[in-house]
C-alpha cells in the first residue's frame, strides 16, 4: 500500500489499526489517513463473519482471517482526515 500524497510505502500492518477515531499516519510526507467507508469494508467484514460462522474458533478461521486481511491491507482506499484536508 502506497501513500496517497506522497507515493511511499505505509506497512499492511497499520492499515489494521485504522479505526474511524484513529487514523495512521504517513512517516515521509506526515499527513494522516483514515480509511474511507465502503463496499470493500463490508465485504471485508462479511467475509470474516461468514468464516467465523464456517470455522468457528479454530485454526484454520485464524488463517483465513488472515488472508482476508492482507487482501484488505493491499487494496485498502485511504482519504486525508476531515481536519487535514482543509490545510
């Protein structure tokens, strides 16, 4: 994943720590992103509920949880923080 403003790499592994109160921030340029609410969130999130329903709690539901994170964590659309915008 790439940041918006200044074309760097952002790991996969803080887009798992975006929430809608805390957004991550890029080291290079140091503008903030959050994650923009979609469709591709709601799949996300089915997919997960849907594989808890299908594995419950065991192995192989950690594994496809995985999986579907990283694939989140890849094609994730990240947008500039409502404050940072206007700067």
């Amino acid at each position: 994943m790439k940041c918006p403003s200044c074309g760097k790499g952002i790991s996969p592994f803080k887009v798992w720590l975006i929430t809608r109160w805390s957004p991550i921030t890029c080291r290079t340029c140091g503008k903030r992103f959050g994650r923009d609410v979609n469709v591709q969130l709601a799949i996300v999130s089915f997919l997960c509920f849907i594989g808890f329903r299908v594995f419950g709690l065991s192995w192989p539901l950690i594994v496809y949880a995985l999986i579907v994170m990283l694939i989140d964590a890849k094609t994730v659309k990240l947008v500039p923080v409502e404050g940072e915008a206007k700067k």
